[in-house]
C-alpha cells in the first residue's frame, strides 16, 4: 500500500514551506495556508520509519469534521478541504501556548500524580485519585511550545508574569478551550465515546483569537470507551482506549521509549496494515460515518491537481 511520508509542492503563489512531525504547511500569497497531513506518524518525539497508508486522511478528516461542529462557539481557521488530506485556511499568527485540558486523571497527569505531585500547572488536584478516574471538574494545564523536544509545562500565572500572552487573550482561549472541551465531550458520548484529555492551538488572524491547526483526532486527545468503564475503574483494570496509544505500547514491547540508546524497532508489513485499520476504526467511530478510502494510486499528482483547482476558484 502507498503512504505519503515526503512532500515536495510548488503550488501558485507559493512563499514557504514547514515540514511538521505528521504536517507539511505550505504558506502562499494572500495569507492562504496549505496544510498536508502525510501519512507519517510519530511517537516519544520520533517520527516513525515507515509511514501509515490512509493516516493523513483520517487526521485531515477527522479535524475537518470537529472543525466545522465547533464553528458556532469559536471561530477557526478552515476554508475548504480540496482534498482528503489537505485543509486550506487563513494563515495565523501562532499562539505558543498549547492549551491542554484533562477531564480524567491520565497519562502524563496521572504520572505526575503517581510521582506525588498534587499541583500541575498551577493547579491543585485532590487527594485520593486513582488513574483514569474522572476529575471534580475539567482542569486546563497549559504548555509552552518548544522549538524543538518535549513541550514544557507551564501555569497561567506564570504565562502571564512573563508576558508571553495578554492577559486578555488568554482569558479568551481559556473559554474557547473549556466550550470546546464540552461540545467534544458531548459529541463523543453521542458515540459511545468519553473525551479524557486533548489539546487545542490558537492564533491571531486581524487580531481576533482563532483556533488553529487540528481538534479531537486520534493524535491530539485520547478517548475511552464509555461502556464499562466504571466496571473497570472499580475493578483496578485499564481502560479500554481510543487513541494512537497501542502504538507507544507496542513500541515500548520492542525496546523503545525514545531515550538515549534506544534502536528503532522495524515495524512489519502486518503491524502497519493493523495500525491502518485501527485508525479508519477510530474515524468511523469518532464521526459516525463511513470511511471511504481515496485513490492512492498517485496521491502527489491527485493532491497537487485538487489544490491547484481549489486555489483558482479563490
């Protein structure tokens, strides 16, 4: 099977290009943005060798579809999706706060938690928590966004005695985090679905705060499956999970946490085709609606001639 894991375009009017993790962000003329989402995909900061056949297009369609659900409560960056694995939009000025919410005690603030740490980012949680378990109330734990590595956590307080956000501005995509958090939320159980954690970006287009980038996929948040999760939160079992997670467990079976001296594990043909499924699972889960693979037979030519398109009827 074909996976997109280079790019190279020259589309119309074309001024730069940033090749992301899983992203290509192609910038041009009239603060028109083209964001590509191959099918690459990573995990522990490292992008993986082998690419994920159908990955972009779930990603790209996935945040398409939260995208538009959400454009009532918080303005966004979207125009159209020419193709399944592009979305153009308005350029925007990045916010270099990542606004990460938690509804349930998971991941790395369960970790944090386990360690003995009852205050994250500023905010204190209460005594008594086991992982997994719902929190009191959704809590926001901002990170600074590195230029390179692992983002950093970081309090409000401290975001804005450093001035890296107008008090003002930030206290607008705390509300546009917690809103979208519950229209997510709300949506997912819809599907069977529980929104434990994710992470929203912002920018600045004319000075209003716009959200950026994508929301609610398989790589940015982490879902459980409703049914029987209190059974097993009683029962000390893990839960089940909806989210690229069982690729770090499978990583972390062969060796890999991304630390010094660790070696890539080879990834077979039949664990990649696995990794394929799981994620049209999660996009027919997640949306509700069919998956409908599109003709990989030449993605370049098919991408570059859907945008070009696109790009003539602005």
């Amino acid at each position: 099977m074909n996976a997109l894991t280079k790019t190279n375009f020259n589309f119309p009017d074309q001024k730069s290009v940033y090749h992301g993790k899983v992203r290509d962000v192609y910038t041009l003329a009239n603060d028109i943005v083209v964001m590509i989402a191959s099918d690459r995909i990573s995990a522990f900061d490292h992008i993986l060798p082998k690419g994920i056949p159908y990955k972009g297009q779930v990603l790209n369609q996935v945040a398409t579809f939260f995208l538009e659900s959400t454009s009532d409560i918080v303005p966004n960056w979207l125009l159209a999706t020419p193709d399944p694995m592009v979305a153009v939009g308005k350029k925007c000025e990045p916010i270099r706060i990542e606004m990460v919410i938690r509804g349930y005690l998971a991941g790395h603030a369960a970790r944090e938690y386990k360690a003995g740490k009852r205050t994250l980012c500023g905010v204190t949680l209460v005594e008594g928590l086991k992982e997994n378990d719902r929190l009191p109330e959704p809590i926001i734990t901002p990170a600074a966004k590195a230029e390179e590595g692992h983002d950093e956590d970081i309090s409000k307080e401290e975001i804005l005695a450093k001035g890296l956000v107008p008090e003002e501005i930030y206290e607008t995509m705390e509300k546009y985090t917690r809103a979208l958090f519950h229209r997510g939320s709300e949506m997912a159980l819809e599907r069977g679905l529980i929104l434990v954690d994710t992470k929203y970006e912002f920018g600045l287009f004319n000075g209003e705060v716009v959200l950026i980038d994508e929301i609610h996929t398989p790589d940015s948040s982490r879902y459980f499956y409703a049914e029987g999760y209190e059974d097993r939160q009683k029962s000390g079992e893990p839960q089940k999970q909806l989210s690229k997670e069982f690729v770090r467990e499978w990583l972390m079976q062969n060796n890999f946490q991304g630390k010094d001296g660790d070696v890539m594990p080879v990834m077979p043909d039949e664990f990649v085709a696995t990794v394929t499924d799981r994620y049209i699972e999660l996009y027919e889960r997640i949306t509700g609606k069919e998956f409908i693979k599109a003709d990989a037979s030449q993605v370049t030519q098919r991408i570059e001639n859907n945008v070009v398109e696109y790009l003539k009827s602005i």
